[in-house]
C-alpha cells in the first residue's frame, strides 16, 4: 500500500477541525482505527454480542471464537511461544499492574528490589511504588542523559543480589527513544533479575520477537495499534505466569469452587476474571494485521523521510528545545517533545488546534521526566503510518505563526 491508500482506510482523517483539514498528531496517545477495526467491533456488537466460554449457542459461539482468535494472532504478532502466555487486560496500565501485584506476592519479599526507568510512564512507575510499599520492597531509578538516553553505565551498579525485576519502556512515550531492551534483558538474566518491557510505543514503531529479546514480560495496548480502546495484552513466560497468584477473582478464572478453597483454571484464564471487553478484543485481530500490512518499504521510506524533515526543523530552531536527541536517528521513532522558550506547551497546542493541528501537551504522565529536564510540561507531536510530508510542511510552518503570536 502507498500512504494514500492507508489513509483511505481510516474515516476520522476526512474530518475538519475549525473548518481546516485534521492533521493528527496525537497518535502516541490514541491512533485512529482503519475501517476493519470499525467493522469488526461493529460486527460483535449488532451480531454476536454474547458473553463468551461460557453458553453453549451460536452466537456465543462467535464471540469466543473471534476473541480467541485475536489472542492467536497476538501470539504470532510478538512472537510468543504459546497462546497460553497471552493475557488479555484493557491495556498496558491493567497488564503493568497485574505483574507488579501478583509477581510481586510471589517473588518479592522485604528488603528486595525493583528498577525502574526515569523517562518511565506513571504507569511503568507507581504499580511498583505500590508493590514496594506493601511488600517493603525498594524501589531504585535508572536515570538518562541530557540527550534522553539510558544511562547504561549505571545499570550494573543499580542491580545486585536483592534485586528482583527491572521495568522498562521499549520506547519512551515522551522522548521517542528506542531503548536498547535486548542489552538490559541480557545483563538483567546474567544477575538472574527478571525483566518486564513496557511495548505501548514498542510495538507500533518496532517489530518485536520476545524469544529473541527473552524479556519475561512484555506488555502493549490495543488502541496504541489500530485496535479499540480498553483492549491489551500481557506477554508473561509460561513458567512465571503459572507461579504467580491470580490478580483478581471471579468468573471464568476458577477451575472448582468450595467454601472450603477454590483451585483456579489453567493459563491464561487464571488471570482473565469476569466478563472481558470481548467486543473490544475482537479488534486486535484486523488491527494487528492492518499493523502487519505496513511493514512495507515505501512506507517505511516515507515515514522515515518525514521523521528526518521534522527532526531537522525542530533541533534547527534557536527557539525550540527539543528532548530526546540520540546520536543516530536511527533510534528515535517519529514523536517529537519538546518546549519553546518564554512560551506555556498549552498556549501553543490551544493555537494550533484553532489550525487543524491535534498535539499533545502537559508532562505526558512523565512527571519524573519533566523534573529531570527542568520543566513543567511539553509540546508531543507524534506521528503514524498515515502522516504525510505535507501535514508535516503545515505542521512547521503552523508551529512558527503559532510561536510568533506568543513571543
């Protein structure tokens, strides 16, 4: 498919904002869903809304099997080894919460320890302040570089024997890095600390194999990738899943119930209690495969070109300070932070939505981040698959009438 094609699949991108053509920059927020999502969920919800493993009819019947058949394409899609490490949740913040919780009551114990990132998503850091507090555990950061990048030098000193699980985003949500996940796993294992990679922006930008990274846990959300909202997945080893106590109890997740004890049911229902968003999880097939669609050359030439057109403006203005500036471009995905001196992040997104322009503005849940950097908020733009050259000419030039209303 060209970029024209693409676009054609997604009708939110047709709209006018303030009678100007939409210029979508916010997708590392939400992206827009492609017209196979749209069916799907609509499919689910006028045909087969019924609730699923557990009745015997038809349509029952239609609703498990579409909601299983995402969970085998989810499998495919990163790689997993069975279908059985696939837990649904209603996104990356659900499935971050269910390990710090139900690892945590199997492995940690007081005095132990949890690293995490100080470019993490809130959701990658208070789940594990939580866990600490009530186990007494001790949480430790991993911190960056004035460019934005891990400091890896600091990651062996930070792990020692009490040491029990690293969290980390396989690309950070503000700075756009793409984090060297496969080298932290690797010395994370060689200190037998277990690794757990936060892919919200991971699997949208990169293709993951978690054989290969050996990551223990690798968690996404749908509606970063095509999929409706309220959907996820937890990527867990099978040996660590079935060690872990359940997160929440309730329906479907029991083998046998007594008064006396409950034994509970095989993976990944163990960890799958109560009536899931079934219409939702049906999605993430033909997201997942929409998502599959794109991995072409042209696409990618063209993502990579806007990247560089838009790095290349931004870093190049004396007024701009932009966040998240690795060496090789290479490893900085389309999703640009950044602040314009004498001027509030809110000012100039408010601006710019009067233009068409939808960008992100405030601390992007990286309130830690924002203090590492000195600053109480940020401007994100972010692209996707769908963005063209020419939202991206408007976008800079935009930016530049927008600053000088402010200045």
């Amino acid at each position: 498919m060209l970029v024209d094609d693409v676009r054609k699949q997604f009708p939110a991108l047709d709209r006018k904002v303030y009678g100007k053509a939409l210029v979508y920059f916010d997708n590392a927020a939400t992206i827009q869903r492609p017209l196979g999502v749209i069916d799907k969920w609509n499919e689910i919800t006028s045909r087969s809304n019924a609730n699923i493993h557990r009745a015997v009819h038809r349509m029952a019947d239609e609703a498990t099997e579409a909601y299983e058949a995402s969970r085998n394409i989810v499998k495919e899609f990163i790689g997993a080894e069975s279908r059985e490490e696939i837990i649904f949740t209603s996104g990356a913040t659900a499935a971050i919460n269910l390990v710090a919780f139900s690892f945590g009551e199997a492995f940690v114990k007081e005095g132990d320890e949890v690293v995490v990132s100080e470019s993490e998503h809130h959701s990658n850091i208070v789940p594990w302040q939580m866990m600490c507090q009530r186990k007494g555990a001790v949480l430790k950061v991993l911190h960056v570089d004035d460019k934005g990048c891990l400091d890896m030098d600091e990651l062996d000193s930070l792990l020692t024997a009490r040491t029990r699980i690293l969290a980390v985003a396989h690309i950070s949500n503000v700075l756009g890095i793409v984090n060297p996940v496969g080298e932290i796993v690797r010395r994370c294992h060689d200190r037998g600390v277990k690794v757990l990679i936060d892919g919200a922006q991971g699997v949208v930008h990169r293709k993951v194999d978690v054989k290969e990274l050996d990551c223990d846990f690798y968690v996404f959300s749908g509606h970063k990738i095509f999929a409706a909202t309220g959907t996820g997945a937890l990527y867990g080893k099978k040996e660590l899943l079935d060690a872990m106590p359940p997160y929440m109890g309730g329906g479907e997740m029991v083998g046998t119930v007594r008064f006396s004890g409950t034994t509970y049911a095989p993976l990944p229902l163990k960890f799958e209690a109560g009536t899931p968003n079934f219409a939702g999880a049906a999605t993430l097939k033909p997201a997942l495969e929409f998502a599959m669609s794109l991995r072409n050359e042209e696409i990618s030439a063209c993502e990579d070109a806007v990247k560089e057109y838009m790095f290349e403006k931004l870093s190049g203005d004396s007024r701009i300070k932009l966040f998240g500036t690795p060496d090789d471009i290479g490893d900085k995905i389309p999703l640009f932070s950044f602040c314009v001196d004498g001027v509030h992040h809110e000012d100039l997104a408010l601006i710019l939505d009067k233009m068409g322009i939808a960008v992100r503005s405030g601390q992007m849940c990286a309130e830690p981040l924002m203090d590492r950097f000195g600053v109480t908020g940020m401007l994100r733009a972010s692209l996707a698959p769908y963005n063209t050259m020419q939202e991206a000419e408007y976008f800079i030039g935009s930016l530049d009438r927008a600053i000088g209303m402010l200045v």
